[in-house]
C-alpha cells in the first residue's frame, strides 16, 4: 500500500529536479516549445518542462578567436602570411541559436574570408604601416555581416605579418637608401644654410669696416694659439689697393722728373750740344 503512494511521489520529485534550471548572470537559456521558439531564460532559477521544452545556453561573454594564418596576396603581387584575434560577443541570444547553426564556427570562417580579401586591396608598406585603419576596416566589415546573427564584434587585432627572407632583405635595403636620401636632404638644407648666415655675414662686415679688422683680429689670435710653423697673415684687398695706388703714383712722378721738357729739346741740338 505505502509502495502504492510512493511511486507517484517519486516520479513527481525527480520530474521537478529535471525542471529545475539555474544559469549564471553571464548566461542566457532559449526555450523551444514542442521545437518552436518561446522566450530567453535566465539568468537565476526558473523551471522548463521535460520532454516538451527545449533549452539551449548562451554564453554572453567576449569571446576569444584565433584567426588562422592566411596566405594573402597583396595588391603589389607579394606573398604574405596573416594571422590575427577576434573578440567578439553575443547580444541577441534569439538570433545567435535560430539564424545560424554554429555562431562560433561560422564567425571563424567569416573572419577568414574576410582577412584575406580586405588585406588583399593593400600594399606591403600599408600592411606593415596602417594596421590599425585596417583592423578598423576588418572590424566594421565583420560587424555589419554578423549582426543578423546576433554577434557583435568588438575589435580585430592583426597579430603577425610574415615575409620571406629575399622580401625582408628587399625592405632592409629600401630602408637604408630611404635613410640616405634623408641623410643627403640634410646635409644640403645644413649647408643651403651656412651659404645663407656666411652671405648675411659678409654683408655685414662689407658695411662696417671694424667688424672686418675685429675678424681679421680673431683670425690671427686663433692661429697664434696653434703650433705651426707656417703663419697666414690675412691682408685686406683695399690696403692692397692702396699700396697699388701708391706705387703707380711713384712711378709716375719718376717718369716725369726724368722726361726732358718740350723746350729743353728745343733748344739743345740734333747732337745735343746747347744751340744758345
């Protein structure tokens, strides 16, 4: 009689522990009834009926992805190897378990597909340079095609970029004659300017005498203070002058003293005896 009463009141304690459901804040329960959807549980305690009711988990958390590497071509014809992390996470439970089989895995794929084909429209150099305008670029891509799931992407990170050895001594050598050039630029600004302040320079000391003697001042201490046997003496090109001018005028006054005047020659003969 007591085996009678208990039967039903077993079965009736273990088909409430099998309705008992509890999730964690972090986690989201579809409910199917008779296989159509009914609502999203959770998070705490709530019950589903057995074999009528169907409940799949959500995670809401980010969620971590590896992108394999991906062989790229970009659009200079090079070669390269591409590997990167997704974060993504779900925001419509709903969506994430109905439109799609796997979210995981078809987010995977998609993030595949589409590393290969937005960095195939780049250079080398912007692969290398402007990472982050094409994980912007990636991520915006992802995001628009994987909102009908119900994901959002929250960022793309481009984590390696390999090359042959022949294209990473191609780039070493572009990188050494780009600093060449700049070495080159340099100089020629440094000495376009020296030309400049030694232009201003003499300018200044064609206008003002003393500063010319103060500098010729300086020369000579400098060349004092050196062991050398050998001594330079600047001399400016207007005493030069000068002296120049005082020579010509002495030869002329020679000249003219030892010229015979125009009467002496008058009065002395063809044989120079003195007609008077």
């Amino acid at each position: 009689m007591m085996i009678s009463y208990l039967v039903p009141v077993v079965l009736v304690v273990l088909l409430i522990a099998a309705s008992i459901r509890i999730l964690p804040e972090y986690k989201r329960g579809v409910v199917f009834f008779l296989g159509r959807y009914q609502a999203v549980k959770g998070p705490g305690l709530f019950f589903i009926i057995p074999l009528i009711q169907k409940m799949e988990v959500v995670d809401l958390r980010v969620i971590t992805m590896d992108v394999p590497e991906q062989d790229v071509i970009s659009r200079d014809n090079v070669t390269v190897r591409v590997n990167a992390v997704l974060y993504f996470r779900v925001v419509d439970p709903e969506k994430a378990i109905i439109q799609v089989e796997n979210f995981v895995v078809a987010t995977s794929q998609l993030a595949q597909t589409t590393l290969r084909s937005v960095l195939g429209k780049h250079d080398l150099d912007e692969m290398l340079s402007e990472r982050d305008r094409l994980n912007n670029d990636i991520q915006e891509i992802l995001d628009t095609q994987t909102e009908d799931w119900g994901i959002k992407v929250a960022n793309v990170e481009i984590k390696h970029v390999d090359l042959d050895e022949s294209m990473i001594r191609a780039i070493a050598r572009q990188a050494e004659a780009e600093r060449e050039r700049r070495a080159k630029v340099i100089h020629a600004e440094g000495e376009l300017q020296a030309s400049q302040k030694l232009v201003e320079a003499a300018n200044v000391m064609s206008e003002n005498g003393a500063a010319l003697q103060l500098r010729y001042l300086q020369t000579m201490s400098d060349m004092s203070n050196r062991n050398s046997s050998t001594i330079v003496f600047p001399l400016p090109m207007d005493i030069m002058e000068a002296f120049k001018a005082m020579g010509q005028g002495g030869a002329r006054t020679t000249l003219s003293e030892r010229a015979p005047s125009s009467s002496q020659r008058t009065e002395q003969g063809g044989d120079g005896t003195d007609l008077g």
